[in-house]
C-alpha cells in the first residue's frame, strides 16, 4: 500500500493531488500576480497618453498596480518556500524508504533522492512561472487581438509553429535525458572505485550527454527566435504605418510583443524539465 502511494505521489500530477490545498492557494497568488502583470503594459501606455495631456492620474494608477504586484509576489514567495520545504521532507523520506526496502545500493539512493529534489523545485520554481506565462499569454492574446488582428495573426503561427517543433523533438529529449540520468546514477559507485579513468570516462559521458540536450535545444531556440524576430519587426511596421494608434498605445503594443516573444521563448524550457520529470518519475516508480 505504502509503495502504491509512493508511485502515484513521485510524479507532478501525483504531488499536486495528494497536496493539493499547497498548490492551489499558491496557484491562486500566481494567477492574480499574473493578471497584474497582463495590465501593467496597458496602464504605462495610457499614463503615457495622460502625460502628454498634463495628467498625472495615470501615476497613480501605475504606482497601486506596483504596490499590489509587491504585496502578492511577496506574500506567495513567503508561503510556497514552507510549503514545498514539507513537501519535499515527507516525500523524500518515502523514496529513501522504498528504495531501501528494494534494498538499492547506497549510489542509486543518493542519486534518486537528488533527482525528487527536482520535482520540487519544478514545483516551486518552475510552475509559478508556467502559470504566469499561461495567463499572461491568453491576456496578452486577448488584448493583441483587440488591437490589431494582423498582429494576432502572426504571432498564432509563431506559436503554432513552436508547438510543432517540440512535438517532434519531444522522444529524442525524453531519450536524451534517459541516457543522461542513467549516467548520473552511476557516480557514487564510480567514485568510490576511486579510479582516475574511470571517473574521467563517467565525467566525459555524462557532459556528453549534457552536450547533446544543449544541442537540440539551441537548434530549436534558433528556429523559434527567427520566426519570433519575424513577427516583432512586422509588428513595429504594422503599428508604426497604420496611423491609427496614439503614442501610448504603439508603446504599448510593442511591450505586449516583447511579452508575447518571452512566454513563446519560455514555454519551451518549463516543457524539456516536464519531460525530464516524466523520465525520472518512471525511473523513481520502477521496481528495479
């Protein structure tokens, strides 16, 4: 009973369910810090556009957003640190148990326990930040659209073509990251041999390993960033020609494209660590 549990709870969805009060109370603050930061672009512009007119109601505005971003990142940062402390001080004693109880050599224990630590920092770390990009995206979306519809446009195919680049790629980083965790495991064992070569030859492996992720990573970011350069410059041309925009609200669209370009740009990082996670999740759960 006790290993069924473990298995369900060493993955993100099993993490998230079994300590979900945790989560969501951490997800509600990312959310709201999220919205405000979807405002913040839109606020500048018309405090822009009231300067120019003599009116400084704009500042004011601008400065309650500022507070209220402090006061909820501030709060939120507080809180999920203690949370995920526990999180992690529970969980892990479980795999150090179970993995016992496989009677594991003392290397795969370490390693294994230093791979769950990756679960919570994805889960303190990483996901506040996928949530953010998800909701700054949709209201940037939104409000890009409302603006121009060209410019909507261009960055759905930016985002369309993104999504197919890493569904393509998605098995070769999930094999990219077996070899490489595989390689990990081996330390302690290889540094205990006490070895010169053989250290080296496990240090060169797993680099080896490290090279090749970096690698296909690069070539995907390059792809990404040419489309991403492509829809930046015909936005700032569309905007600068249409005479139809004020000051503030050129400034504006611009600050929601570089938004646009930084979630696009992000998503891919947070989607290689939830891969890496699914790997170590099976690695963790295996009977082995």
């Amino acid at each position: 009973m006790q290993n069924e549990r473990l298995i369900h709870a060493v993955s993100l969805s099993g993490l998230v369910k079994r300590f979900w009060k945790a989560a969501v109370l951490t997800w509600c603050l990312v959310i709201l810090e999220a919205l405000a930061l979807v405002f913040i672009p839109l606020i500048i512009g018309w405090t822009i556009d009231g300067l120019l007119q003599k009116d400084t109601k704009g500042l004011f505005q601008l400065a309650g957003a500022c507070g209220f971003l402090l006061f909820v990142g501030a709060g939120r940062r507080f809180y999920d640190t203690r949370a995920y402390s526990r999180i992690y001080r529970i969980v892990a004693h479980e795999v150090v148990a179970r993995e016992m109880e496989k009677r594991s050599p003392v290397s795969t224990v370490s390693a294994r326990l230093q791979l769950f630590r990756e679960f919570i920092h994805f889960l303190e770390m990483s996901m506040p930040e996928v949530i953010q990009q998800c909701v700054r995206l949709i209201g940037t979306m939104g409000i890009i659209i409302l603006i121009d519809l060209k410019v909507a446009a261009y960055c759905l195919a930016a985002a369309l073509l993104t999504g197919i680049i890493y569904a393509v790629t998605d098995k070769r980083i999930y094999s990219l990251n077996k070899g490489r965790n595989g390689e990990f495991e081996k330390q302690v064992d290889i540094l205990n041999k006490k070895e010169t070569s053989t250290v080296k030859k496990h240090l060169k492996s797993l680099t080896l390993w490290e090279i090749r992720l970096s690698d296909l990573e690069t070539i995907n970011y390059s792809i990404i960033w040419i489309a991403l350069s492509a829809v930046l410059l015909l936005t700032v041309y569309t905007m600068a020609t249409s005479g139809l925009a004020s000051t503030g609200e050129m400034l504006s669209a611009v600050m929601y494209m570089f938004g646009f370009v930084e979630s696009i740009l992000a998503f891919p990082i947070y989607y290689q660590e939830v891969i890496r996670l699914r790997e170590i999740s099976n690695r963790l759960s295996s009977s082995r």
